[in-house]
C-alpha cells in the first residue's frame, strides 16, 4: 500500500464524516487513536459512535472548502 499524503488522510476522515462508510476507519486512523473532547477521550470505537450519531442526526451533510 501506498504512503497517503496527509491531505489525502484529511480527505479520507471528512468521507467518512460524509458518507457514514465505517469500513474506511480502520485505514484512515490509528489503532492508538486517542480523541480528546469536552466530554472526555474517545477510542476509535467512540469515533465510530460519534460519526453514527452525528450521520442520523445529519444525513445529508456535506463539508466545502
């Protein structure tokens, strides 16, 4: 596999934000992935929580640049 450039790596988390494809976070974030919010820190199982909460709440969103 390729080296992604880290805007390629950007590119691929806002999909994902996007999408709701969660198949595709295993390869955008690290395994040691440590989420710091005001509710505290998130796993990478947390995130996934996050990006399905936020998809029903928001299903069509779209982010520009």
């Amino acid at each position: 596999m390729s080296e992604r450039t880290s805007k390629q790596l950007f590119r691929d988390y806002v999909d994902i934000w996007e999408t709701g494809k969660l198949d595709k976070l295993r390869a955008t974030i690290h395994d040691d992935y440590v989420g710091h919010s005001s509710w505290g820190d998130r796993d990478q199982e947390g995130l996934r929580q996050r990006i399905v909460a936020f998809r029903q709440k928001y299903p069509d969103v779209r982010f520009k640049n």
